[in-house]
C-alpha cells in the first residue's frame, strides 16, 4: 500500500468528546422501548419460577415436605437449601447466608423453597403443597434486644448477635476535647430505607443439560461476584458458569451484591433440566433488601472559638438485619468517613453492627457515610450558631489542602471543596438573603448548608486475587470498527457512554466508530462491577490505557506506511501526517497497514491503585480508601409550614468536585439524582415492620417523591483535575447525596428554629417538634429567668446529650 | 377458565387474540405481542411504568383488563418512532439525559405524550402534574421536565 499525497477525501477533524455534554450511547434503545431488560429476554418456552418464604422470623427447620408439591402437574422442579453446595455472602470472610434457608430462617420472607413450572397457575399451586415445620425461636427486631444479655443468637458463633464491632483512635481526644471552647454532644437516628429502584428483581437461567453448563442473565451490578457465587452455592466449576447483564432499571447498591434469587434461579435450572425465569414482585424486592440500616448515632464535637475542630468522639449502631453481607464494611465506613472530610484533631469511633431478625441490610448509595455525615454537619451547624459563626466560616476554618493524608491514613490527592463552598454561596445568594427571606405563618422559609465527600472506588477490592482493578480490551477489525470490551456493568449511570469518550478521545476517533460489549463473561474481561463509584475512575484509567496501546500499534504501522520514524507520525484520528504534512492517510489505510500484519487487533488495558492509597495497616484500614476523593456542597431552601410540620424544598444549589467532567451531561444527571435520593432519606423515605412483618413493601406506603415534591437542582461542577484520575476525572454518583439530608435540616432549623436530629423529617415529627417546643417556653415563661451562664440554645462544654 | 376473542388496534395494526379471563392488558402485550417497551414496575398502579394510550388517553397497563378493550385502540412506546427515527418528544429525552437507567422512560414518555396531544404548550407546573404518577429514581425529574419542555418548544 502507498501513502497518498492527500486523503481520498475530506477526513473528520481530531475528535474530543472528553468533556462534552454526550448522550448516552444507549439512549434510543431507552426511549424507544428497544431496550431489553432481563424480564424483557424472550426465552420461549422457560419454565415459571418462584419462591415459598418463611412466615416465621427466627426457628429452626424441622422439615420441608416437598412430596406433595413435586406430584403435582407441570410441577418441573422443587428445591430446599439442600440443593446448594455452601453458603455465600459478598465478602468472603463474612459468608452466612445461603440461598434458601438452612437449619434455621432468620427473618420473615427469607427464602425456605422454591418451585419451577409450567405456568404461573402450577407454580403457585406447588408453592401450597409444601410443607414446612419450623420451631419458631425468640426473635429480636431491634438492636438493644438483640445485645441484651442472654439474648438468643441468630448466629451461633457471633456473641451477642455482634456481626463486628469496630474501636478506632487517632490521636489524643482528650486532649482534644480539653482544648476546644464549644463542645457539643448529641444524639441521632436515622430510619432503614430502601433502594426503591423501579425495575422488579429478575433472572434467567439455562441450564445446558448435555454440556452441563450454566448461564444466567441477571439484574445484577455486579457480574463477577455472581459469578463466582454461583459457581461457589452450586458447586460448579467457574469455567462452567456464563453470567450476562442486560440492560438493568437501576441498582443503587441493591445489585452489589449476589442475591438469592439469582441462586434459586439458577438451581431451579439445574434440577429441572432447562431454562427458568424467576420475576419477582415489588413486595418481594422490597424483602430482598440489603439498604441502608436504620443507625443511631451519639457525636460529640469540640472546636475552637476559631471554628477548628479538636476532637471527634462517635458512637454507630447500625441494625443489621439477618445475615453479613456487607455489614461490615457499612460499620466500617461510617467510621472511616465520619471526620476525612476536614483536618480534625483527634477521634474516637466505636462501632457495632448488629444482627436481628429483620431482612438484611447492605451497601446503597453513599454506602456506610450519609448517616454519619447527617449527624457530623448538624453538629457544625449547631457549633456554628453556638460560635456566632457562618456555618460556611466554620467548614473553612477546617478545609484540608491536597496532598493530605487523614488522620485515618487516606491519601487525599486532590480537593475542591473551597470552590464547591464558594459556588453555592454565591449560586444561593447566601450572603444576601439569608435571614432575610419573607416570612408568613404557614409559611416560613430557611436555608442551610453542608458538605460531603466520597470514594472513587475502594482502593483495595472486595476478592484480593493480585489481579489488576480494572481491565479493558479493545477490538479492531477489517471493517474499521473499534469494540471496547468491558465488563463494567452500565445500570443507567452512562459509564458505557464514558468509556467510548475515552477511547474515542485517545485516539481522536469519532464515537460513530466505537461500540461497546459489556458484561458479558464470555466475551467481556472481568470487571470488579459497578460500586463505591469506581467505574469512572478505574475502568476510565484501563480504557485510557487500552486506547493508548491501540494507537501506539497504529502509529507504528503508519509509520512504516509512510516511511518515516514513529516518532514523526502525526496523529489526527481519521487521518494522520508524517512531520510537516506532506505525506498522510485516512484511517482505513491505517488499520490496513496494520491488520496486515497481525490480522485483527486485539489490545487491552489494566490499571490498579497505587499502594499509597490503599489506606493503613490497623484492622478495617483498607474501607474508605481511595485513589480519589470527591468533594460536594450543598444549600437547600425550605418552606416549613408551621401548622402542620409539611416541609416543601423550594430549590436546591449543589457544587461537586468531579474532577475532570467527562460528560458534562451524565454527571449532572448523576449529582441531581444525587441529591434527589438525599431528599427522599431527608423527608419521607422510611421502611416500617411490624415484628419482622414488612409493612411498607410497596410504592403506596415507602413513599419515594414524584414529579411534583421536586425542586429545581442548580448544579455547579468544580474540576479540580485529580492526579491519578482519567483526564483527571473523579467520582459523580454519591458523594452529593450525604450533605443533602443535613443541609436540610439546617434549613429546616433557620426556618422555624427547631432541630430535628431524627430522620426522615415528616410532618409528624416536626409538628411534635414545634408543639414541644411551645411546650417549653410556656413552662420557661413560668419559671424564674436563667441565669446568663444557662442562656437558652447553648450546650455547656460539660453538656450532656440531648 | 374461560377465555374470550378479542379484536383490537395495538399501535394502527389490527389484532385479533384469545384473552383469558383477568389478562391484563400489560400481560397482552407484553406475553401475547412481544412488546415488550412496557414494563412492569410494581405489583400494580403504583409506579406508572406500564402507561399507555388507550384511545389517546393515558392508562395502567397493568390496571387495565384486556377484555375491556374491544375495538379499541391502543399506543406503546414502540409507536413513536416513525421510519426517520424517534420522536421529537423521544429525541429530547434522549439529548437532554430524561432518561438514565430506562426502565420508567416507556411510561413517562407515554404520560408526556398524552399531555402535549391535550395541552401542547403546558406550564411546568402542569407537566409535573401531568407525571405525577410516573416515579423515577435516578433523575431527581430535572432531565425529565426538561425534556418535556423542549420537545414542548420543537412543536411551536
């Protein structure tokens, strides 16, 4: 092949999508209803099948009789949990689960059998026919029966239904406290939610009879983990195991983690010899949980009349539910990123996660932070107001400067939170108007700040194989086409979308050229999946790297083509130049000089932390590392309505420190769901059991907001480049939820001035708040006037909690 | 069980199907036609994914029993778009990210529709309205509105 004087044509300009607003790639498939989610994959033919629950919150099995179910026509399959090999559970050291109940059930709807059949009408007929007997035992649904002496165990070898309990120390906080001129001691509850995200639970599984092999097609966000949690709970070799993710309506964490469902799935396949499809109800996703645990929380703060923050002192109980999952980590995270926020002196933390008999809580958005982050920026608030200070003054007196390392032993990298604070002081009008806003009964307005920040990603991953965080593969072939092969897991968030930006932006190609393969084991490299907001930054960087190493064997055959040095190629995209211009191809040239010699090319790329960000050496260290720290303010304007404690959120100002925006659009999008989510946990997100009875397991009575309760969300993007981040680019999906539910109750307290430690702030609880209040001035009216060193609102450095 | 024959107009085709007693109308395209844009969100009138247009106005697909639907005629998702692409409506959501993980956009563009056919130049008050009943998690419905409101704008 010769190198032509001049392209044939007119070639597209370098492309940069790298920072421009993008569509999703996907996005007609979406709004056209092309899509196909897992419910939606024709499957003709598989059988129907579905799951027999426990009624009972904690006993032991004396037997499950599945004699009669199995006679039954059209009955295919009927399992216990003696059809799985070993139990489960997403982290290895904590696997306590199995995927039907075991010896004894622990909470009620934990799965006990399952069936598959012919239709829905057999299914649910063999569901009846089952027997079971169940010794039922004490059941505790909530923390202090379940720590009570002498309190029955869920688990035999974890003492006072203790799943972990965490003791930190960094620093003299004693000392600490000695220094400060305010402290400030308080109590916190904050209720379980739940993921809520729309798309029903659902698998496929086929079973090959003659290869013995199995694939299943989920909802997970995590293919790899169930991956290799199937082959583990069925005792099959992970080379017979094929696991795909179709679209996915969203996870929010709920996906994180192997569910039961997609075992039971996958067992029913096996024993009935074919393909089954388990769909589940709403009410049933509600019971598969694994949310945010209901916590209480007792914070003390000490600062300098200055603003600076001497001591931290936290206590976390967190209501585990029935089985590990990821509790522990969850305990460990409210520790780890209770005080990373600021420069602080010292801290104590204590924390338990306790089991009970309700279902099992697990990661969501914000994973193990928000609730502590609620407490931490009341407790500033209030100091603030103590001090006579801005609550904006008082998060500056305590900013850190990159490179830091936590008191904790993170590495911070990068930080924008000073321009997230000046943003949404000046988006807000803070300065201006607060304290100033009209005022009428039934009527009154407030603002409030807060900060947050999160992970990009969790330095060291969940199954410590030495292999690298993240790989990506690409593929080019004859037809010009670039295939990126990722086994990152798009649930909605766009990070297929994103890894196209980056590969078309290495090599300057337009996206029209690329497509992506995702999730797929048999045709994807594995992928940790998509959780703690690792995907932009780690497999951003390994697409990064794959996109280099493509251009790297394209530049070199280029060059041979024009027969000059690597060195003088100078690469435009959809052409390229010897040095000077006067010899040049088009791309199709390129990839014909280059697959001329290797036939098709494949090239990958990995990327993995640096050792320096993967947190300390004491016991728990590694949770809440990370390569990169983002960083979010927020301010929330309220409408209280005095009379009857109805909290409406008139607007939102975010600023997050996204780093590098690689799509300006999606991170938008992200941060707005961000902090819609944030509100929903902040005014009426609430699960509710009635021992161990779930009561709220429908979008009737679990109240997520509509279209109306929303408010506009002004976002503001601050990129401060982040060294080790791709382009720069940092995490975009949480860490602008965790200050939403404070600054909220800043606000609600500069309305009305009453503060609410307890979420979520429904109307009942700030009327009870307003009445009680009323309450005690009318009694303080009563009583002679305080002495000044007592005057109402200020908590003695000596003050106990409220 | 019985079962009843049923004729219908399912995006201008005309069809005609055996519906048992209690199919719903979501179970009718979804399971007997394949369409399968409809989706099903909740264990039933909660969530607002399965809407459609039945003789233009919107509707539950899981609330609504096929039975009823005799000669009439039904609107999915999968009528919008025409032989030079989606919709303007479709198109909006799609450029300005009313959609993230999907799985309400079917209902919510549905809903959207209905309302620009009654009301082609809404207030936003009255698009918020008229998606009250349509939940979302993933977008806080800033995208949404906005998508609404654009495609509001193309039909001047």
């Amino acid at each position: 092949m010769k190198a032509q004087t001049l392209p044939a044509r007119d070639a597209a300009p370098p492309a940069h999508p790298v920072g421009q607003r993008t569509p999703l790639i996907d996005g007609l498939d979406k709004v056209s209803g092309r899509a196909r989610y897992t419910a939606d994959l024709p499957f003709p033919g598989a059988w129907v099948g579905r799951i027999g629950r426990s009624l009972i919150a904690h006993g032991l099995i004396r037997s499950i009789d599945t004699a009669a179910a199995r006679a039954l026509p059209g009955v295919r399959a009927v399992i216990t949990g003696a059809d799985f090999a070993a139990p489960y559970g997403v982290i290895p050291i904590a696997q306590n689960e199995w995927p039907l109940a075991r010896g004894k059930v622990r909470y009620r709807g934990e799965p006990l059998f399952a069936v598959a059949a012919d239709d829905e009408a057999a299914a649910e007929a063999a569901l009846a026919a089952v027997r079971v007997d169940i010794e039922p035992l004490p059941a505790h649904f909530d923390c202090d029966s379940a720590r009570a002496p002498g309190a029955v165990l869920l688990h035999d070898d974890k003492a006072g239904n203790l799943e972990r309990s965490v003791e930190h120390d960094f620093g003299d906080v004693e000392a600490g406290f000695a220094r400060a001129d305010r402290v400030v001691e308080r109590r916190f509850h904050c209720a379980e939610l739940a993921h809520a995200q729309l798309e029903l639970n659902a698998s496929v599984a086929q079973w090959d009879v003659g290869q013995q092999r199995l694939t299943v097609h989920s909802v997970t966000q995590v293919p790899y983990y169930l991956h290799l949690t199937l082959a583990q709970t069925l005792g099959l070799d992970t080379s017979a195991v094929r696991v795909v993710k179709p679209f996915v309506g969203g996870g929010f964490g709920h996906r994180v983690e192997p569910l039961n469902f997609e075992m039971v799935t996958a067992a029913l396949a096996r024993a009935a010899g074919g393909t089954v499809r388990l769909e589940l109800t709403r009410e049933e996703t509600f019971l598969t949980h694994r949310a945010r645990p209901d916590s209480d929380i007792r914070l003390r703060i000490g600062v300098t009349a200055a603003g600076e923050i001497t001591a931290v002192d936290a206590e976390v109980v967190q209501r585990g539910g029935a089985y590990a999952g990821y509790g522990l980590v969850t305990i460990l995270y409210a520790g780890a990123l209770l005080h990373a926020l600021y420069r602080v002196g010292a801290v104590r933390y204590r924390g338990w996660r306790v089991y009970t008999n309700l279902p099992p809580c697990g990661a969501m958005r914000g994973h193990g932070a928000v609730n502590v982050r609620f407490a931490f920026e009341s407790v500033l608030d209030e100091l603030a107001g103590e001090l006579g200070l801005d609550p904006f003054a008082l998060r500056r007196a305590n900013l850190i400067t990159p490179p830091y390392r936590t008191l904790n032993d993170l590495q911070v990298n990068s930080c924008g939170l000073p321009q997230c604070l000046d943003a949404v002081e000046r988006a807000s009008g803070w300065r201006e108007r607060r304290g100033r806003l009209p005022q009428r009964p039934g009527a009154r307005r407030g603002l409030g700040m807060a900060c947050s920040h999160y992970v990009s990603g969790s330095a060291k991953p969940v199954h410590w194989s030495g292999e690298p965080h993240a790989v990506v593969a690409l593929k080019l072939d004859f037809d010009g086409s670039i295939t990126i092969l990722s086994g990152a897991a798009d649930i909605g968030q766009g990070s297929s979308t994103l890894l196209a930006q980056v590969v078309a932006e290495v090599l300057l190609l337009p996206m029209s050229r690329i497509r992506v393969v995702a999730a797929d084991s048999a045709l994807t490299p594995k992928d940790n999946g998509s959780y703690s907001s690792r995907v932009s930054f780690m497999v951003g960087n390994a697409a990064l790297r794959a996109g280099q190493a493509l251009r790297e064997v394209l530049v070199e055959a280029a060059a041979r083509s024009l027969g000059c040095r690597a060195g003088a190629v100078e690469w435009l995209g959809e052409r390229c130049t010897s040095t000077g211009g006067e010899r040049s191809l088009d791309f199709a040239q390129v990839v014909r000089a280059a697959l001329a010699d290797s036939g098709t090319l494949t090239v990958k790329g990995s990327w993995s932390t640096p050792p320096e960000t993967q947190g300390g050496k004491f016991r728990g260290a590694a949770v809440g590392s990370t390569a990169g720290f983002s960083y979010s303010a927020q301010v929330v304007e309220v409408e209280v309505d005095d009379e009857t404690g109805a909290v409406r959120v008139l607007q939102c100002w975010t600023a997050h420190d996204c780093g590098r925006a690689l799509n300006p659009l999606a991170v938008e999008g992200q941060v707005q769901g961000a902090v819609w989510m944030g509100l929903g946990q902040a005014l009426t997100e609430e699960t509710h059991y009635h021992e161990g009875l779930p009561l709220r397991a429908n979008f009737l009575d679990y109240r997520v907001g509509t279209a109306v309760e929303s408010p506009p969300v002004d976002v503001t993007l601050v990129e401060s480049l982040d060294p080790l981040g791709p382009f720069g680019a940092k995490e975009a999906s949480e860490g602008g939820l965790h200050s939403v539910p404070p600054a909220l109750a800043a606000a609600v307290h500069d309305a009305v001035g009453v503060r609410l430690r307890e979420l979520p702030i429904t109307p009942d609880r700030l009327l009870q708040a307003l009445v009680e209040r009323q309450r005690e001035q009318r009694r303080s009216a009563r009583r002679p006037p305080p002495t000044p060193a007592a005057a109402p609102g200020a908590t003695p450095a000596t003050g106990r909690p409220a | 069980m019985t079962t009843h024959l049923l004729t219908l107009t399912v995006n201008g085709r005309e069809r005609t199907l055996a519906a048992r007693d209690g199919l719903t109308l979501l179970e009718l395209l979804r399971d007997a036609l394949m369409l399968t844009g409809t989706k099903q969100g909740c264990d039933g009138g909660e969530c607002g994914a399965c809407t459609v247009l039945i003789d233009g106005e919107p509707h539950l697909a899981c609330l609504t029993l096929a039975a009823r639907l005799d000669g009439r005629a039904v609107e999915t998702i999968e009528s919008l778009a025409g032989p030079s692409g989606v919709s303007a409506l479709q198109r909006a959501f799609h450029e300005r990210l009313g959609t993230q993980c999907g799985f309400c956009t079917p209902g919510m563009v549905m809903a959207a529709e209905a309302l620009l056919r009654r009301e082609p130049h809404p207030s936003e008050a009255r698009i918020r309205e008229a998606l009250s009943g349509n939940l979302c998690r993933c977008t806080g419905y800033v995208k949404i509105v906005e998508s609404v409101q654009a495609a509001a704008e193309d039909r001047a």
